[in-house]
C-alpha cells in the first residue's frame, strides 16, 4: 500500500529521474529525509541535488526563484505550511509577480505541509490556500488523495508557473492507495469524487473525507449528495461546480480554512453571480471557526468542520 | 570587564542547581508522559541547556521581561513559571494559562513579562526589543528584556532585523544563543560560515559574551556580567554558549544524526551532572542532602502531575471561540 505521504516521495523522486532541472531544498530534507520524510533516500538516490537549507524560508523561496530564472526546477519544502509565511514576501511579491512584470515565468514548488493534525495548536495547523490564491501568479493545489498527490506534483513540477502545493498532514499516513497512476485529470480540474441528486458539496483536502463520510452517512437517510472534489483551488474549476449545482440545485461548501475570504467564499460568490438561477434554496458553507488552531484536542476537532458538522448542515440544506 | 567581576556566590550557585534539577526531574516526567501518550501535542526538552538557561532566568527580576524559547525550561522555571502550570499546560488542562488554546513551550503569561512564544523562531527578538522600547517611551529605566534563540533561529531575518533594530535604539536586550550544534537534524556546517556566532555580535555593532553552555559557573557569570551591561545601558547583549542538545529535537525523535564525536567531546557533557559533581567536590552539600533535593523535586513533580491528570479538560461549549478582544467586533455570520 501507498500513503499520500509516500506519493509525494515518488512524485519528487519521478521528477528528479526525469528531468535534471530539478532540485530539492529545505529544511532537514536531505540525509535526514524531511520532518515527516516526505524526501527519504532521495539525498543518497541523487547525490548532488537534494540540500538542507539553513533555517531561513525568505532565503529559500529566493534562492528557488533565482534558480527558476537560470533554467531549474526547484522544489523547496516548508517544514511546515504555517513556516512559508516567513517566505511571504519572496513568494508573493517575488515568484507572483514575475511573469507579469517581465515575461520571465518562474516555475517554482513550494510545498506545503499543511492543514490541521491533533495537538498541532496554531502554528503547526493552518491551510494557506486562500492566503495564496488570493494573490494574482499563483498556482494553488490541494490533493485530497494518495493519486492527486502524486500526479499532481509531479505536473506540478512540468508547470512553468509558482505552485503552492499545499499537501495536507491529516492525510499522510492514512490515506493508501494500492497503486500510483501514470496520468490523472489536468491540474486545474476538479473532480467528482461522488455522484447524487439532491444536493452537492464542494470541498478539497482533508474535508474531502469528512465529507464522504458524512455523505455517506446521508445515504442511510435516503439522500443522495454530489461531491465535487476542487483538487486545484487556483485555477478553480467553476465549470465543474456550476454543471454539479444545475443537477442538483443546492450547495454546500466545506473547507478546513477560516471562513473569511476563503475558497468557501468564492465559491459561493462564483456560484451566486454565476448561476444565480441554479439555486433553489441560499447556498452554505462549513468553515473552521474564526479563530487561531486550538491546540487541545478537545478544541481542536470542533474548531474544524467534521463529518458530523457537515452532515448537520447538510441536513439543514436540505430540508430548506 | 571581565567575567570574573561578576561574583557568583555558593548560594547563587547552589539556587541555579536546584532550579536546573527540578527542571531534569519535571522534562523526565514530562518524557515519560508522553511516552505513554498522555501529553498533548509534542514535547521538546532542554536537557544539557539547564545550565545557560537557568542564568538567564535567574539575573532577572520582577518587571523584567523574558521571552523564553523551546529548550528553556529550567529558566522559565527561574523566572517564576511553576511545576504546576507546566504540567496543567502539558497535561491540557483547563485551569492553565493557555486554557487549552496553546500548549506546551509556547505558554507565557505575557501581563507578567513572560512572554509567550511563536513557533516561527526569530520573532519574539523583535517582540521583546519593542517592549523596551515603550518601557523607555513611559520613562520606566532599569528594565532589561531578555529572549533566547537556538543556532538555526540565527539564520532567520527577524532574527538580523531585530538585533539590527535593538542595536540602533540601544535597547537593554540580551540575546542568548543555546548553540548546541544542530537545528533538528541541520549541523552547524550547513547553518552558517561564520567562524563563530559570536562574531555577529560585531557585525550589529552589539557587545557579545562567550559562555560554555556545559559549565554552570561560566554560565552565572556570563548572564550576570551581560544583564548587568544592558541594565547599566550598554545596549543590547548577545551571549553565545556553546553546548550540544543531549535529547533528540523533540520526543518523537532519536536523533540517531547527532555526531558521536561531538557527544563524546566536551561539549557533550552533561551540565546537571557537572555542577551535581562541583557541588559535591565543593563540599556545598553532602550526596545524601543532594539525594534529599532530589526526592523532594520527585515528589513535587510526581504530585503535581497526579493533581493535574484529575483537573478537567477545555470544554468546547464554554469556550467562546473569540479571537478578538473587543466584543463588539465580534462578527456572526453563518459558516456552519
Ligand atoms: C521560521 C521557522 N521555520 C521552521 C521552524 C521549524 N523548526 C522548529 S524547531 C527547528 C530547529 C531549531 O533549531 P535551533 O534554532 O538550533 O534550536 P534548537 O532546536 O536546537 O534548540 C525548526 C526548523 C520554525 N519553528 N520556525
Ligand atoms: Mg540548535
């Protein structure tokens, strides 16, 4: 069986056997293997091309874009998504902008651990992907599945723009897979990881679960509920939405991020400006509360949407 | 000035050790918690360091600020934290400072001039210079902020920009650097190129003061003649201490990596024992007194801990889930 957290591993190693561009560095990636050994062996496999970075994330991003403007392929790791704020400026105002202001893209990975685990408390939790995407040269991925993790980095590395690669922690050791696809679904479409009738929910990473499972249990109670699985929250795949929201005529959003300005948000405004028509009752979402991460347990996994929260307002949706 | 000038008494002496002690015994039991996985999020000891970070904690005073870092238990412990909230951090109870909303190294009670740190290393050098400076801006004079930061946290920007900035204000900052040789698993030779860390020091144009992290004595003296300096307006102060993390970088770790020449080097040595082993020498206590000093700190330690395991946990009914302190701004609008 393959973890998520396996995949990513593969991914890099694929993209280091298969193009010579491509470097690896960060924090205790190399003989170490990485805080979470999302790099394991890689060091010792490609002797030259895998570096531990100094503890400085501004210099790490900056070094990634002056190595993308000379012809490489770096991908960096952030010890943690939370950390790739210290690197804010470099990804930004930097590896954003450059394509725009001279025509130069800047094919850049920035990985980034993400999301919440137990015990993680506010430093070792958050999910970026609105902070991200919100900035115009971004590409913004977020794998819910062992196969997306794998191919989605692996094109992530092909893609000659930034790629915020927000991989999330919850799912790296329990999510398996008996086997890796060559290819899957282009970056930037989403996926419908369920098919139903009566209502769809759009969600992405580790809420794809929570989701399932809530959906799942929705079945018993006779409901059949679409998911469409967004897998890239930049580009988003408003077309997907839209024709799974003409099916069923009501939305749900879910996502582990705060609510304000988030990709809940957007979808909502897309769906809500652009398929005004196709809703028959007001669309709802389910966000993290709008507070920093708790760190106890016991906060923490009411701070995030869960199945049972989902499934709430999932039944709320429904019968209104 | 020399170091010798600060006068370390056998009292003071003897005070640092039992503070470093109870702070072996505490991180011991908290180790032995998580490994039967009591604790609550992750657990990164100080074991080695107790020696520099008890002299830190120890030459401040009441409205003295100190931000301490992941490895200093003992000096937190010097600086009035207690056993008690240590473990109701560790422990996720409801009735410690963090209420259950952090944990662990980053509880502070920052009303008190313990600060609470962030993960992200380097910041709370910034933090702290700026609480100096409005205690110069209100015409407090005497007060002396001091933070701690590790060899890797010396490679991050809001470490140079906030040492910068102390600099040009002259603010009464000590920067202690635990330079145990390694940033989890990164050795210093892939973390700078400077000869020493020390040499920054002339770089931000700020006084710096070697320590041997192992030795508690030079330790005392070093932090001693450094507050001093910064107290008397001397601006900021970095201290380097050199030493070696005698613990993997957290408990999930074995820190197999660690260099066994560097361990079987001086720079291994075990500070707690070294100064167990000075007092001893000294004839400051006898081995059944200092027996008695440990059974004490166990005791204390192991009651506390029964204590806190019956204390009740955050409820997330009660919590109010506010991140705003005004309650006016607080918004309600449907997101589940
Ligand atoms: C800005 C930032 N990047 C990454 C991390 C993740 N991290 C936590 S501790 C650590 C190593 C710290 O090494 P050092 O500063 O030498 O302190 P030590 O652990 O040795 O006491 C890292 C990389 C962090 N906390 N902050
Ligand atoms: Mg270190």
């Amino acid at each position: 069986m393959i973890t998520y957290l396996e995949a990513i591993r593969l991914a890099q190693q694929k993209a280091l056997a298969t193009d010579p561009r491509v470097f690896l560095y960060g924090q205790d990636i190399g003989n170490f293997g990485g805080a979470f050994k999302a790099t394991k062996n890689l060091s010792k496999e490609f002797p030259g091309r895998v570096f531990d970075a100094p503890l400085s994330e501004d210099a790490i991003v900056g070094m990634a874009i002056g190595a993308a403007i000379e012809g490489m392929r770096p991908i960096v790791e952030m010890q943690f998504a939370d950390f790739s704020t210290c690197g804010l400026n470099q990804i930004v105002n930097h590896a954003a902008t450059l394509y725009y202001r001279t025509g130069v893209p800047c094919p850049i990975v920035v990985r980034l651990p993400s999301g919440g685990t137990s015990g993680g408390g506010p430093f070792h939790s958050q999910s970026m992907e609105a902070l991200y995407a919100h900035y115009p040269g971004l590409v913004v991925l977020t794998p819910a599945t062992v196969e997306d993790a794998y191919t989605m980095l692996f094109d992530a590395v092909g893609l000659d723009d930034p790629v915020i690669f927000c991989e999330h922690k919850f799912l790296y050791n329990h999510l398996k897979a008996d086997s890796l696809p060559e290819t899957s679904l282009p970056i930037g479409k989403a996926r419908l990881a369920r098919t139903g009738r009566d209502a769809t929910i759009v969600t992405h990473g580790a809420m794809l679960h929570e989701s399932l499972a809530a959906v799942t249990e929705l079945a018993e109670d006779g409901f059949e509920i679409e998911i469409v699985d967004l897998r890239s929250v930049k580009p988003l795949d408003t077309d997907t939405v839209l024709a799974s929201v003409a099916r069923t005529g009501r939305l749900l959003c879910v996502s582990e991020e705060w609510p304000w300005g988030g990709v809940t948000a957007e979808v909502i405004a897309r769906v809500s400006s652009e398929g005004f028509g196709l809703l028959d009752v007001a669309p709802m979402r389910v966000n993290a509360k709008d507070t920093p991460v708790p760190y106890h347990p016991d906060l923490w996994s009411v701070h995030r949407p869960t199945a049972s929260t989902i499934a709430a307002a999932a039944r709320r949706l429904l019968l209104s | 000035m020399p170091k010798t000038s600060a006068a370390v008494t056998q009292a003071d002496y003897i005070k640092a050790y039992r503070i470093m002690l109870l702070s072996r015994v505490l991180e011991e039991k908290l180790a032995s918690l998580y490994r039967a996985g009591m604790i609550k999020g992750g657990v990164f000891l100080g074991r080695g360091q107790e020696a520099l970070s008890v002299s830190v904690g120890t030459h401040l005073h009441r409205g003295d600020i100190f931000a301490p870092l992941i490895r200093d238990q003992a000096g937190r412990l010097a600086f009035g934290d207690t056993v008690l909230d240590t473990l109701r951090t560790y422990l996720g109870s409801q009735l410690g400072s963090m209420r259950g909303r952090d944990g662990n190294i980053h509880r502070g009670r920052p009303r008190d001039g313990y600060y609470a740190m962030i993960s992200h290393l380097g910041a709370m050098i910034p933090a702290v210079s700026g609480a100096l400076f409005a205690r110069r801006l209100k015409g407090e004079s005497g007060v002396v902020g001091a933070t701690c930061i590790g060899d890797g946290g010396t490679s991050t920007g809001a470490f140079h920009e906030g040492l910068n900035a102390a600099a040009v204000e002259k603010l009464p900052l000590i920067v202690v650097v635990a330079n145990n040789q390694y940033a989890y698993s990164t050795p210093n030779s892939r973390q700078y190129a400077c000869e020493d860390l020390l040499d920054k020091a002339a770089g931000y144009g700020v006084t710096g003061h070697k320590a041997d992290g192992t030795n508690l004595l030079d330790c005392l003296q070093t932090l001693r003649l450094a507050v001093r300096n910064a107290r008397e307006g001397g601006g900021p102060q970095l201290v380097v201490a050199d030493l070696l993390r005698l613990v993997g970088h957290g408990e999930h770790d074995d820190g197999q990596y660690v260099d066994p020449k560097l361990k079987a080097s001086p720079l291994g040595g075990d500070c707690l024992a070294l100064a167990e082993h000075h007092i001893l020498e000294q004839g400051w206590a006898t081995a059944e007194e200092h027996a008695a000093w440990r059974r004490e700190v166990e005791s204390e330690v192991n009651s506390t801990a029964d204590r806190v395991r019956r204390e009740p946990t955050p409820d997330p009914e009660e919590d109010d889930w506010a991140a705003l302190s005004c309650p006016e701004y607080r918004e309600h609008y449907a997101t589940s």
